[in-house]
C-alpha cells in the first residue's frame, strides 16, 4: 500500500550534538507531517532501508559543523529526486526549539521562486505539505533571494467580517537556505545523474542570482 500524503522521516548525522538535536525539533514545529527518528549507527543505505519499510515519503537528513546545523538534506522516496542545501541558521533557534504552537497542515507561500530552478525547489517543496484545511492557523512561506531561500513560519490570525482579514506574527526566527545540489535519484546512490550543481566560484565570489 502507498503512504498516503507526506509523511517525513526528520533525521541527523549518526552522532549529533544537543545542539542538531534542538534544531530538529525546530525542524518538527515547521514540517508538522513528520517524525523524529534517532538514526543511532546507521549507515546511509541502511537508513534508507528503513524509511522505505517504515512508508515514509520523505527524508530529511541535518549536518552539523562545530554543533552548528550547516546541511540539510531532502531525499523523496522511494526514487527520489534530491536536494542539498547549506544552511544559514541564527543562534535563537535554541529557545523556539522548546517552544510547542499548531503543526496543523499551514498555508504555504512561494515567493521569486521563478527561475527554472527556482521552479524545481518550489515544485519539490510543495510536496513536503498536504492541502491546507479551514482551521489553518499557521503560514509558511519560501522567499526566494538571490541565492537563498529565506523560510519564514507565522501564525495565522483573522479578523474583520467573515474572516476576510488576516494578520501574521511570527512564530520564531527566519532560517535560510543556499541550493547546493539537486540529483535525480536517492541519496544513498553514487552513480545519480546531477540535474544542477552550484560551482564553488558562483558560491563564494559570484553576486549572481539564481532566482
């Protein structure tokens, strides 16, 4: 039988800090349709192995360098495509990372996600959400900028008649993320076609945009 819908396996590098810990759950408060599985000793393929079994749609996978969240990795299953991202993420996520609020389906915005890469990412995230239902109470949105995406999670209030009116306020501190890679197959596989790679020249020099 087919998993019905997203359903993500949220996982770490085999032997995480407090600290990749703490952005997990972070990480759990945005992708509410998701679960914390302690990878333990894993290797990679094992790992995969176990999402499959398990029905998980998806896999997301943190690194750390120096205890600091530095990469994540989304990976769709059972085929995949994907995507590597760097991450840009602020001290404060410690103190939200505690922090409990509605994980029900939220709104999702894109935002300058127009280029034919930004398109791909977009399309990719979008599955990481099901449809959204009338109590929705919280917003999500990717913001495409020059070479990151900026994701930002607010709670939803209405207000005014019939609930024409919204206000948003933000739950807890924006985090960013740089695309690095996007391969077509799952990640446990070396021999995947790389659909697009960031140069290390475009990465670090370059003021070009990607969306």
């Amino acid at each position: 039988m087919e998993t019905q819908g997203p359903n993500i396996m949220l996982t770490t590098s085999r032997k995480p800090s407090q600290n990749l810990k703490n952005f997990l759950k972070y990480l759990l408060g945005i992708f509410g349709i998701s679960r914390i599985v302690k990878r333990n000793n894993l290797f990679l393929h094992r790992l995969i192995n176990k999402c499959l079994t398990l029905k998980f749609s998806d896999i997301m996978i943190v690194y750390e360098k120096r205890t600091h969240p530095n990469i994540l990795i989304i990976c769709h299953l059972p085929k995949g495509p994907s995507i590597f991202f760097g991450l840009n993420v602020p001290e404060s996520y410690k103190i939200f990372s505690t922090i409990k609020y509605s994980s029900k389906n939220p709104y999702i915005v894109f935002d300058n996600l127009t280029t034919e890469i930004g398109k791909k990412i977009k399309n990719f995230l979008r599955l990481l959400f099901p449809n959204p239902n009338h109590y929705t109470k919280r917003l999500l949105s990717f913001s495409g900028r020059e070479k990151e995406i900026i994701v930002s999670n607010f709670l939803v209030y209405h207000n005014g008649l019939c609930d024409k009116k919204i206000s948003l306020k933000p739950i807890c501190p924006d985090f960013r993320l740089l695309p690095i890679k996007i391969s077509l197959g799952i990640i446990d596989n070396l021999e995947n076609q790389i659909e697009w790679k960031i140069n290390k020249f475009h990465r670090n020099f370059t003021k070009r945009s990607f969306f």
